[in-house]
C-alpha cells in the first residue's frame, strides 16, 4: 500500500525534501535552527508597544505572543501540510483544547468520532458538558456517520482522528471535507505530513501532537494545530489567554526531528509492517491492526489515503489483563512507555495508560481490551525487534 513520495506541484519537491527544507527563513544561513530563549523583546517606542501587544502572533514581542524559534517550527509544519499558517502549542492537548473552546461557547454542538485519543475523550465527555458544549459521538469508521450527527446551525466543530488511537480505525478524509457549515479537524498525529495531508482532502484544520514522531526523540512537548490563516488566527487569539504555549528549546528540538522524519518513517514502516506480518495468524494473538495489511477492516481507504503504513500497530492478548501485564514486563529490548514516534521502540498498555481516564463502557465502544497492546516501532535493527515482541508473547501465554 505503500505509494512513493508525491511532489508538491508548487514546488516539484517530494514532502520528504520539504521536510529538509523548510522552516529556515530566519537562519541567517545556519544550517541548524536557531534558538531564541527570550520570554521578552525591547520595544523601542510606546507606539510601537501596543501595536505589537495588539497584533496576532508577533513574534518580537513576549513569547506567549509568539517566538521566532516557535515561528519557524510552525512555517515549516505549515509548508509540509500545505496550510497558510500553523500555530504551536506547549503539547497535543494544548492544541486540541484551544481549538474546541476558541471555535465553541454554551449552546454549542461538537460532533467527534469514540475512537480516539483517551484524553479527547475526556476533554470531549467530560469538560465540554461542563461548559455547555454538547458533544455527539459517532463511529468515525461508518459511512456518512459525522454527516448524519451535524444539526445545521449548531454544530461548530466535527472533530475526527484518523489514523485513530490505539486500534488504527480510519476516517473517510474526502467525506468528511465534504461537510459544509461547521469547521472539520483531524487530529493526524500517527500519519504526520508525511503520511496525509487532511487539508488537500477539504478539512479546515490539523493538529498533531508533535511531541510524538514530529519531534521524534522524546525530548520536546509540542502541539499544533494548522489551516487558513484567519482560523489560525482565531484559534490564536484564545491560545494566547489559555497559555500552553511551546518553548523555543521545544520547538527547535522539533524543527531538528522534521528533518529526519521521512527517513525515520521509512524505518519505523518497515519494522511495523514486519512485526504487524508475523502476528497475524498466531493463534496466540487476535486482532492485528496495522494498516499497511490487506486484513486490515478498512485497506482500500488506507491504500488511496495514507502515503505510508506508519510505525504504529495493534494487537490483543487472549488473556486479558493478566496477559497484557506479563507482555509488557516481558519485554527487554521494547520499552514499556505511553508515547510513540520516537527512536525506540515502544510498547503500550493503552487501558492501563493513555485511555485510563475512561470507564469501561468506553473502553469497550473503543474497541480496548485489556489484553489490547500498541506498538510503537523504533529505529532499531527489525529482526531484533520481532524476535522481542515474539518472546514477550509467549511469556504472556504462560499458565494459560
């Protein structure tokens, strides 16, 4: 399913270049990204002051305005999705809030998908009621399901993620493009640019949590959210009362990692899509997901949407929890961790870590176990990684 890189028809340039590229207007010819670890600038005038205190996103003024450091991070994601302006945030989360509540108040619908990142869950379930903020949950994998749950003239968001988080569903992104009156959001964090570009596809927004394979060394906590200028601008003038803005030592580190993402993708591919191909069929394991896989529910949508299979895959443990808890302390060269993209290969328990927030019923509408293990491959050799994976398995079976 794997297509070759497709050239940016307004440059001729593969994303992967792009990502090499971009985001170096203000290096005055330093390869490496420079940091501006200022929280203030000198104004030289009171005019001056409050013209920059009033402007969206100036970028010499306090850095929870903005930061050149953080600018150019958000250019180069920017270029990479095609958007004309991205905005930075101190993490995923950060992105995701700020972009519900600036664009919904009381009385408001959202529309979102149950399969997804525990947190949105929580964010959407929990906080959103509390707010006023009425909020719809749909299967994002069924045909027309987001179309169907939008009230004309109350929905202000429609809010998908795809590829969803831990069990790899995925959204129709020209069906939900589709979908006019209310603003649409694809949290795209396990496809990164490289993979999808949602907004080619009609969507109003992205977001990523870069903290995850954008960054890609587990050294930097950054959110983005991307689109239109305008929205951008919008979503900007509420971020800068929230405050979870990024670091410019943050951003930096995520503007190096966009340089090695294609070749770090490449990898991470592989060994996914090898390890994701020897657990299929074992009949120790059930419900292998990784979308690379002709198995996978939904392989035609994945072959025309996604430029690659990604790092990510998915598989249950008959034995429950119990299982579950032996896989992860089993495992020597994985390490036992709730994030992924980085160099090492991870493993995760996701009822146990990144959708410990919700309660069993939506865990089980998320299609969680809790014999439900996400991988997250790294940059080691794919033969090593397998051989772990696979002696962790077998330890998971013990006394069954």
């Amino acid at each position: 399913m794997v297509r070759s890189p497709d050239p940016e028809p307004e440059t001729g340039l593969a994303p992967e270049t792009r990502a090499i590229t971009a985001g170096r207007a203000d290096n005055d010819g330093a390869l490496a990204p420079i940091v501006w670890a200022t929280t203030a600038f000198e104004v030289p005038t009171i005019r001056e002051a409050r013209r920059l205190a009033t402007r969206p996103r100036a970028t010499r003024y306090y850095t929870r305005h903005g930061n050149p450091s953080v600018r150019a991070f958000e250019d180069a994601l920017a270029e990479l999705e095609g958007a004309e302006a991205s905005l930075a945030f101190a993490s995923g989360m950060g992105a995701i809030f700020a972009t519900v509540m600036s664009l919904c108040g009381k009385g408001s619908h959202v529309v979102a998908q149950r399969q997804c990142y525990g947190g949105t869950l929580q964010l959407l379930n929990q906080l959103c009621p509390r707010v006023g903020i009425e909020v719809t949950l749909v299967d994002g994998t069924r045909p027309g399901a987001f179309a169907e749950a939008v009230r004309p003239g109350e929905t202000m968001v429609v809010l998908a993620e795809t590829p969803a988080n831990p069990r790899l569903d995925l959204v129709d992104l020209d069906e939900l493009g589709a979908i006019t009156g209310p603003i649409t959001v694809v949290d795209s964090t396990f496809a990164t640019p490289l993979g999808q570009r949602p907004l080619d596809h009609g969507v109003d927004l992205v977001i990523h949590s870069a903290t995850k394979a954008i960054a890609g060394h587990n050294d930097a906590s950054l959110g983005v959210v991307a689109g239109v200028r305008d929205l951008v601008d919008w979503v900007w003038g509420f971020a800068v009362l929230q405050g979870a803005v990024p670091s410019p030592h943050d951003a930096t580190a995520a503007l190096r990692g966009l340089r090695t993402l294609g070749v770090r993708l490449r990898q991470q591919s592989a060994t996914a899509l090898a390890l994701a191909s020897t657990l299929e069929g074992r009949a120790d394991v059930g419900g292998v997901r990784y979308p690379g896989l002709a198995s996978h529910p939904q392989a035609a949508l994945a072959a025309r949407q996604l430029r690659h299979g990604g790092g990510l895959l998915t598989f249950d443990l008959p034995g429950g929890i119990e299982a579950g808890e032996r896989f992860v302390e089993a495992v020597r060269l994985c390490r036992p961790a709730p994030s992924l993209g980085g160099p090492e290969t991870l493993v995760t328990h996701p009822a146990s870590t990144t959708h410990a927030g919700l309660s069993d019923e939506e865990l089980v509408a998320a299609g969680i176990t809790g014999g439900t293990i996400r991988v997250s491959a790294g940059l080691e050799d794919t033969d090593d990684v397998v051989a772990d994976v696979l002696a962790a398995v077998a330890a998971s079976t013990v006394d069954q």
